[in-house]
C-alpha cells in the first residue's frame, strides 16, 4: 500500500520556518516526495506529526 501524500493544495511557504502552511514539510521533503520510498515517506509524515503538535516559538514584537 503507498503511503498517501499529506498535501491538502494549500501551498504556501513561511518564509520564517521553511515550512509549508498547508502541510508542514519542508521545500526539501515536497520535492523528493515522488521518488521517496514508502519508508522514507513515513519518517517524513512523523517529522510533520511531532511539527504539528510542537508549541509554535514566540511571536516577535513589531519594531524590536
């Protein structure tokens, strides 16, 4: 069974963490998808488990 892409066509990059707004990879993780192995799938869906329920860092104070 293949491992199903967590896309959700919200393709938008944070500039601050290089994560995708949609689907928390990384531009890296996005662009080899495709020829990942379904192993390597699947770690790359626990690093965007563990990013999604990490605490988000502080927000920066405008003007500091």
């Amino acid at each position: 069974m293949s491992v199903e892409s967590p896309c959700i066509n919200v393709c938008k990059m944070d500039a601050r963490s290089g994560l995708c707004l949609g689907c928390a990879r990384t531009l890296e993780e996005i662009t080899c998808w495709s020829r990942a192995s379904d192993a390597e799938k699947r770690r790359i869906l626990a690093r965007v488990a563990e990013r999604q329920t990490a605490p988000a860092p502080p927000a920066r104070a405008q003007g500091l």
